[in-house]
C-alpha cells in the first residue's frame, strides 16, 4: 500500500474553485510499469475534504489499494472500505 496524495481521474475530483489534476498522468504510468492493480472498494467515493469556505472547497479520492496479479489471486476476496471523510 502507499500514500500517493493524487487524484487519479477527473471523476475523483470534485472542487468549486479547481479542476487541476497535475500529477494524475505521472501516477497512472507508475503503477502501470509496477505492473499493479487496484483492489476493489466500497464506501465513500471521496476520501478527502479540504474543509473550507463554499466557494473554495474540494472533494477528492486520494486513498486507493493497489496490489500484484499474484497478491489478487491469493486474496481474490480482497476489499477495501472507505469510510466517510
């Protein structure tokens, strides 16, 4: 698992003030040539919230699991649960 702190598509962004997804393309190509895939979740869309002013706010899914095809074979079951911000 890691902590990337970057939306990975446009539809894991929600924000009044920015649509910037600088950062996206970068992660989406590292875990293409790791060669890994992400496991399935439930729960909360969004995973974080910057908690300010209407206006200004944003919504984004920056928490997601990632693992080997040998790791999903073993742990076909695998979910992960998103609770809410």
């Amino acid at each position: 698992m890691g902590d990337f702190n970057q939306v990975m598509k446009a539809s894991d962004k929600a924000s009044e003030a920015c649509s910037n997804l600088l950062g996206a393309e970068a992660l989406q190509d590292c875990i293409n040539q790791c060669a890994l895939t992400e496991i399935r979740a439930q729960g909360a869309h969004y995973t974080w919230f910057n908690n300010r002013e209407p206006g200004r706010r944003t919504w984004e899914r920056l928490d997601r699991t990632f693992a080997t095809p040998a790791w999903l074979r073993r742990f076909e079951e695998a979910i992960v649960t998103n609770l809410p911000v």
